[in-house]
C-alpha cells in the first residue's frame, strides 16, 4: 500500500498490553519506520494531551502520531439521534482536522487517533448487546427495523481503516446480525472500504457542506464533490448511505452556497442512491475551550465558527459547555433549509434536525 499523506507516522505510543497484542503488531506493521514509546496508559500521556505547546502543529501531531491503548469500559448507551446506540468505540482522536470537530474536547491539546486494540472483545460486546434486543418492535426515526449502532462517534472510521482491520472486523459482525446495523459519519472517501462486503448492514453517513465552507473548516478531509461522487459507488457495494448536512454554519450567503450544494448532490446522485437517501441536519455547535485551542493554529476558521452575536451558552447531554446558535437563530435557519430541500432535493428525506 502506498503512503497515505494523512498518516505519516513517525512516533507510536503505546501501552504493554496493546503492543503485544495481535491488532497492536498489525498497526505496527503497517508503520513500520515508526518508534515505539511505551506509556502506562493511552490517557496518561502528558507530553501529548497536556502539551499546550503542541497547539501550534496541530496537524503534524495528527498525521506523525498513532496512541495504541486497550479500551478498559466497554458499554454501549442509548440515543435516538444518530443511532439507536452509540457502540464503545474502536478508537478516537482523528488524522484529520476539522475545526469544528468536537472530538478534541477531550484530548487537551492534540488529537492524534488512539488505536483499541481488543477488537475481539469490542466485537463480542456489541454480539452480546443486539441479542439481548431482539427484534425492534417498531421503526423510529433512526431505521425502520434494524438497531442502529453509531461505530465512530469519536473518530472517522474511514481514516481507522487505514490503520488497522478494526473497521472491517465491525463491518463483518454486523454482516452477521440481520436485526441492526452499524453506522458511521465520514468525510472521507477510503475506497478500500468498497471491498468489505457489508451486505446492508453498514449506513455510511457521507457529511457535506457548501465547499467554499469545507475549504476553511473540513482540514484535510476528502473534497466534497469526492464525497458526492463516491456515494453511488458505495450503493453499489452493498452500503447505505446516508448523508449529514453538518455543521451547518450561518454566513453571509449560506443559503445560496446551500442551495448550491443540494443542486451538485441532485445532480451527483444516481436513481438508486437517491431511492435509499435520508439526511442529518446538524447545525453547528462549538465550545470555548476548543475555540481557545483553535485560536493557537486556524484563527480564520474560528471566524466563522465564533459568531457570539448569533449564539448562546447550552449545556450538552454529556455536560460540556457549549455554545449554539440561539433558538429563533436556529428554528429560522431550519425552516429555511427545508425549504431549499423541498425545491431542489425533494428525495432527500430528513431524519432528524437538530
Ligand atoms: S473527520 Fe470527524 S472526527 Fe475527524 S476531525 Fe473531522 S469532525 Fe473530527
């Protein structure tokens, strides 16, 4: 396989136990010029998280370091948003660096991708989970009859492909389990997963924005109209797929960048594609530590992201503090965005707003 710009590894750390196991020797293996530095634990990495040093290469960080740790708690919680669940997840952190992205609230100040390496375990888990549902009595909003699992809430599955098989290891025990379905967001188009085989029991979710947006904020992600352009192929390849309008930014001009953008997936998407489309309408929501730490290396983005006249504080679901677009900002912007989605994809039928 050829060298992949978004992941140039130079440093591992890693934890004893991940290093010796046989996930841990596929990552390695698939870096080989990388050093090994061992760590008691994937959380416990001072010169990493607690670096406020590193703010600065942000993006090097993400692309020269891989975190390989053994995921301790395994549980997966109720949603109702994205998914029906969200499944532990077979990593976090990410090579890409979207300025918006929530992802990095947690890891300080760096978000390379930390590699679980017990996938066996992880796998088991969820088995064990969408037994003990049966068979979901009645459709929701998520599917009309399959649980759907969320897979990579803290990372992009498809950048996780490329390090290690953990995304193919999930996308084949869901193969085997005809009452749920995994899911994931991506902006990111690894063809590789086109070989997987995931016989309708994998949703991707393709996110887009207006390009000139995804320019300044979708840092190192696949063009959109890449994006666009691989969802037939996906369809074809036993995928469904679904796309997130996210995050939708308020700008000068955004309805007409909007527009635009529903007209390109109009005309980009084929008959089949646009038989099993559903979208996510997410509208962008920030965070002031992260836009203290996006101060330190993409200011311009935090211009478009910071618009306190537009926004107020809201404590999330998880307890964070962060800041939306204010109610009337938010249902106004809705409304309009429906509106364009009734003119100029009709098909694209909306599962959620929010
Ligand atoms: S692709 Fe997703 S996980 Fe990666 S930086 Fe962007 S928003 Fe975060």
């Amino acid at each position: 396989m050829p060298p992949n710009p978004l992941l140039r590894v130079r440093r591992v750390y890693a934890e004893p136990a991940a290093l010796e196991s046989p996930r841990g020797r596929q990552v390695l293996g698939r870096f080989p010029d990388a050093a090994v530095v061992e760590v008691p634990s994937h959380w416990q990495i001072p010169e990493l998280h607690g670096n406020d040093e590193l703010v600065d290469r942000w993006v090097r960080v993400t692309t020269e370091t891989l975190v390989l740790g053994v995921r301790k708690g395994l549980v997966t919680r109720p949603n109702g948003r994205s998914a029906d669940f969200i499944a532990p997840g077979l990593s976090n952190g990410c090579a890409m660096a979207c300025a918006y992205c929530y992802v990095p609230r947690r890891k300080g100040f760096a978000n390379p991708i930390t590699v679980f390496t017990n996938i066996e375990q992880i796998t088991a888990h969820l088995r064990r989970h969408v037994a003990r549902q049966g068979v979901k009595p009645e459709p929701d909003q998520c599917d009309p009859s399959a649980w759907v699992y969320d897979i990579g809430e803290n990372s992009d599955c498809s950048v996780d492909a490329l390090v290690s098989d953990n995304v193919a290891d999930l996308v084949a025990t869901f193969r085997g389990l005809p009452t749920a379905k995994a899911s994931f967001a991506t902006k990111y188009v690894n063809r590789q997963l086109l070989d997987l085989d995931p016989a309708g029991r994998t949703r991707i979710r393709f996110s887009v924005m207006p390009d000139d947006d995804a320019r300044v904020l979708d840092v190192r992600t696949s063009r959109v109209a890449e994006r666009i352009a691989a969802v037939d192929d996906f369809v074809a390849a036993g995928y469904e797929v679904h796309l997130n309008l996210s995050p939708v930014v308020l700008r000068d001009g955004w309805e007409t960048a909007w527009a635009e953008l529903l007209r390109q997936l109009d005309d980009g998407l084929g008959p089949a594609a646009k038989a099993q489309a559903a979208a996510e309408v997410i509208m962008l929501t920030h965070n002031e530590a992260l836009h203290e730490v996006n101060l330190g290396w993409h200011p311009t983005a935090e211009r478009m992201l910071w618009r306190p006249e537009l926004q107020e504080a809201k404590r999330s679901q998880n307890g964070q503090d962060n800041v939306r677009y204010r109610g009337a900002v938010k249902r106004a912007a809705l409304d309009t965005l429906r509106g364009l989605l009734a003119v100029h994809a009709p098909w694209l039928r909306v599962r959620y707003a929010f």
